[in-house]
C-alpha cells in the first residue's frame, strides 16, 4: 500500500496525515439488461384493467394520449373491447377557481367516499406552460393520503395548451377508468378560461367551488359559470369563518332562484364544507345521490350522457378534419405563403383565407 501526503496537507504535518493509494477493484461483467421495445398488447391491458391493476391502467392512459400514428389503430381496438365495461360510474367535475381548495376538497372526499366501499379515479388536469409545453403535475404531490390508498387511482395529466385546460384525451381515460371498476371519476379543472364548459360536457354532475372571506361574496356570483353548477360548494366553513360561509351560501341560494339551473329536473343549490375538518362532507355525497336518483327518474342522467357522447363524436370528426386540412401537401405549400402576405400586410386576412380555400380542393378519392 502506498502512502502519500495529500496535497493539501498542512505544512509540518506529520506521517500520519496521510492518504492511502489502493489498487481499484477488479471490473466485473454486469448481466446484460433486456432493453426491448415496450409492446402494446391489447390483450394483456384489456385482462390487466378489467382485473384492476392501475400499473397497466396507467400504461393504457399513456396509449390513448398518445400523439403517435402507430398507437392510435392500438388504443381504439382496446376502447372498443372496454366499452361494454364502462358507463357504471357517477361522472364529477369540480372546478372553482386556483386556491379555492380544490385538490384539499378531492382528497378530503375521496377518503370519505372510499370508507363507503368506493373506488374513486381522480383526473387531475394541470396547466402547461404556453412557453415550454411542460407541466408541474404537482396534484398527486397535494392528494398524498389519498394517492397511497388502493383503492384508489390520481392521473395527473398535462392541458397540453388544449383550450379549457382539459387534456385530449381525458373522455377516453374516463372509459377506462370505469372499465377497471371504478365507482366514482373525479375531473378536476384547471379552473380558469373556459375549462368550467368542457368539463361541463363529460360529466354527469357539476360542483363549482367558492370560496368567502376574501371580499364582498356577491363578486363570486358570475351567471354563466352558475348556469353550469348542479352544487355550490363554500369551502373553508371552518374556525372563524363558518358563519361567513354560512352567508355566503344563502346569498348564492337567493341568486340561484333567478338563475337557469342546469340540470332538468333539479334545483341547484349551494352547500358548505371544510375539507380540512371533513364537515359537510357527507352531506355533498348525500347531494350528488339525489341528483342521481332524481335525474335518472326522468330521464335527464342518459339524455345527458347520450348528448355527451354525440358531442364527443362531433369534436372529434371536427379534429379530424382539421387534421386532414393541415397534413394535406397541397396546404403545407401554399398556407405559410399566404401567411406571410397576411402578416406582412399585403393581404387581408379574411380574403388570405379564401385564397388558401380557393386553392384546396378535397380529392375525390
């Protein structure tokens, strides 16, 4: 073994201050890793979700987001074999706006509801970022008692800049979801922009969150958002402030009598709860079965679902036409000429615009 004073000895050191030199360890041969492409068997994530296992759940969401040609024909083989296993749950969206407790309010349910027998999903879109198209997903960070529990399952996913801030493909996961047994699907918005209207269109029930203490409760009251609520849920109504939250739900009950509810056949209301407590919690489920009891009655629950899906099939043949516009070669040549005509301000843009349908015509083929 060789001894050696380190170059950063103190002077007059003596030999003990020293390093020792060791010949290295003899390289061993690691056992080669199987590194093979990961394969998408419908099979075995048709078997695997109808089981429930949320590891290949998981794996069948990433599918059907994904942007790839060659995972598309895949991930609608798997829908259409899954189809017949969903629709069995109570669809909920939950929107209000960032800070009004959302993510607090899901865990604090979710809990609640999973103590009644429950499997709850929770689709939590999060915001990307205009500039870098990246996300923080910090929703599961936030539900951490609840993300630990098996019988339940949170999917952050990105808004991917989609308009609403809902992911893509969020009515597909639903179909998912359901078919690996869960009860209950959770959908929380972003909360800001126009999300409150696509949510709106892939759930059965709507819960729109408020918050009092923060000013005048009558700023809060905004109609169109209201038109789309079947529950008005004061949150916070603890310590000091539940008698603020308690005023706060009777002035937005006094204005829901003059607003159109948004459901046929059942009244909109408002309610308070504290998800830090857990008060008013089982009053809201409590809300949401009535709803379901009451609009399955009349025949408001499958009206909606059908008109949903219709909705859904429209958006999609809207996408795919759009699709077909821009991949076109004919397009691809001609559009960011006209383009930069129209932004140099030699064109109109509404005439740029006839120009570039002037020169498409679909093939007949």
């Amino acid at each position: 073994m060789d001894k050696r004073k380190p170059e950063w000895a103190p002077d007059g050191a003596s030999a003990a201050f020293a390093s020792s030199v060791v010949p290295g360890a003899t390289p061993q041969t690691s056992p080669k890793v199987n590194r093979a492409t990961k394969t998408w068997d419908p099979d075995e994530l048709e078997a695997g979700i109808r089981a429930g296992n949320r590891t290949l759940l998981s794996r069948a969401i990433t599918l059907v987001e994904s942007n790839s040609n060659k995972h598309f024909g895949i991930a609608q083989e798997l829908l259409q074999r899954l189809l017949p296993h969903s629709g069995n749950s109570v669809r909920i969206g939950i929107t209000g706006v960032p800070g009004v407790g959302k993510s607090s309010f899901i865990e604090r349910f979710g809990l609640y509801l999973i103590s009644l027998g429950k499997k709850v999903a929770v689709l939590a879109i999060d915001p990307s970022s205009s500039i870098s198209k990246g996300s923080i997903l910090g929703d599961k960070t936030r539900m951490e008692e609840l993300s630990r529990h098996e019988m339940s399952f949170i999917r952050p996913s990105p808004s991917s800049g989609v308009l609403g801030g809902v992911a893509r493909k969020t009515r597909e996961t639903i179909i998912l979801c359901e078919a690996a047994g869960y009860d209950v699907i959770l959908i929380e918005t972003v909360g800001v922009g126009q999300s409150e209207i696509t949510v709106r269109s892939m759930v059965d029930f709507f819960l729109l969150m408020q918050i009092t203490g923060a000013g005048d409760e009558l700023q809060g009251i905004k109609k169109g958002i209201m038109e789309l609520a079947d529950l008005i849920v004061v949150n916070k109504a603890d310590g000091n402030n539940v008698e603020r939250a308690k005023i706060a739900a009777r002035e937005y009950n006094n204005a829901l009598h003059y607003i159109r509810h948004a459901t046929r056949a059942w009244d909109t209301k408002a309610q308070i709860c504290s998800s830090r407590t857990g008060q008013g919690i089982p009053d809201i489920w409590q809300t949401i079965l009535a709803f379901c009891a009451t609009t399955k009655e009349s025949g408001a629950f499958e009206e909606r679902r059908r008109g949903q899906t219709s909705a859904w099939f429209e958006d999609m043949l809207q996408e795919a036409v759009l699709h077909y516009f821009y991949t076109d070669l004919r397009n691809i040549e001609i559009i960011p000429q006209i383009r930069e005509r129209v932004s140099q301000g030699k064109l109109p843009v509404a005439y740029g615009v006839s120009k570039v349908m002037e020169h498409w015509t679909p093939s007949q083929s």
